[in-house]
C-alpha cells in the first residue's frame, strides 16, 4: 500500500506547483495565437478555418444570449466567452498524460472567482454609483437593516460557491482518472472514464459560466425594471 501511495504521489505531482501558475498562462497564449489564426484574411466566403471560428463564435454568442438575454449579452460576450474558453481549456489539460488540470489547483481555481466577483460589482458601481447599494437594501425599505447584511454575506459566499465547485469536481477527475490510469488499470479500462471527464469538463465550465452571467447581468442596470 506504501508503495501505490508512493506511486501515486510521484504522478500527481509530475508537474511541479510553479507550472500549475505557468500552465494557465500556456493555455491563454495558445487560445490568442489559434484565435489569430482564425481571424486572419476574413473573406466573404469562408474557407474551414474560418467556417470553424465563426462557427466557435456563433455558439458562444448563443451561450451568452441564453445566460444573459439579450439586453447585456453583447456586452458581456468578451468576458463570458473568454471564460468558458478558458476554463474549458484548463479542464480537459488534465486528460494530457502528464499534466494536471490548472482548474484542479485552488489558486488558480479563487483567481477566476475573484475575478467574476470584482467585475460584477465594479461594473454594479460603474454603471449604477451608490444607487447599486439599493440591491443590497432589498424591499421593503423597512427590513433593509436586516436585508442588508444577508445580502453581503451571500455576496461573499459567491466566490467561495465558484471556487469549491470547480475545484472539488476537476481535482476529483484528476484524482480518479489518474488512479485508474497509474494504479490499477493503465490500458483500455480508463477510458469511459476519460469520456466522462470529457462530459464533466464542459458541464462545469458551463455551470461555472452560468453563473457568471447571472452574476455579472444582476449587477447591471435594466431598462426593463419588471
């Protein structure tokens, strides 16, 4: 037992904890240079590289429609489809042999939170000023002393629901795939399980990106206040 515990530690930790901050950044400077790729000599009729990126833009842009409606979503489009991208990326890296996900590392896992939480409440002040403090108020005003500091607390709670969700799920894949892979059953036996890490991956990058948009989309103002 010693010796499995052995064997895994050594592969879970074949990349080194400075390459779990180096890999996101691996990832976006692969993302940018395909993006480029795909967006060089636009014609009117497209060839398969650009069929492919207007495809990718197309189904994000729905994504983003569907999450946000379409009163925020072409303003919020750069940032929740730069975030599914990413976080996607960073979830299937850890199919890699080899490599760990970036998302299975907790760090990285709060940065991406803290992100979401500081621009959903920057954007709030920026378009709403002090009047954005009135979400936290809640109705009736009379019940605002005690509305407000529920509402705080389940602010801050965002971050930390973002953070373990991604974190817990992703560094399970990891955990259970690399066992099966290393341990037990290195040949044919880990791959329907490979698959679902497949399905999970996106499923939590949506989940993470669902919510986001509900995030980033309640702090904007409305011009539909029903």
């Amino acid at each position: 037992m010693h010796a499995l515990e052995q064997k895994l530690f050594y592969a879970f930790d074949f990349v080194p904890l400075p390459a779990g901050a180096i890999l996101p950044w691996l990832v976006t400077l692969v993302l940018v240079t395909g993006a480029i790729i795909c967006t060089r000599s636009l014609t009117i009729i497209p060839g398969p590289r650009q069929n492919i990126g207007e495809w990718i833009y197309e189904s994000l842009e729905s994504l983003v429609v569907m999450i946000t409606g379409p009163e925020h979503a072409r303003q919020l489009l750069p940032f929740l489809a730069t975030l599914f991208v990413m976080v996607l990326s960073e979830n299937l890296l850890g199919l890699v042999p080899g490599l760990k996900s970036p998302t299975s590392v907790f760090s990285n896992c709060v940065s991406l939170a803290l992100t979401v939480f500081l621009l959903t409440h920057g954007m709030g002040f920026y378009y709403g000023g002090l009047r954005y403090l009135k979400h936290f108020w809640g109705e009736p005003w009379w019940l605002g002393p005690l509305m407000f500091p529920i509402h705080i607390i389940g602010e801050l709670s965002r971050p930390l629901s973002l953070t373990l969700r991604l974190f817990g799920n992703i560094m399970g894949e990891d955990v259970v795939i690399l066992v099966l892979t290393v341990c037990l059953f290195p040949l044919l036996v880990p791959l329907p399980m490979m698959m679902l890490a497949i399905f999970t991956s996106f499923l939590q990058a949506l989940v993470f990106t669902i919510l986001a948009g509900l995030y980033l989309s309640g702090a904007l103002p409305s011009d539909h206040p029903h």
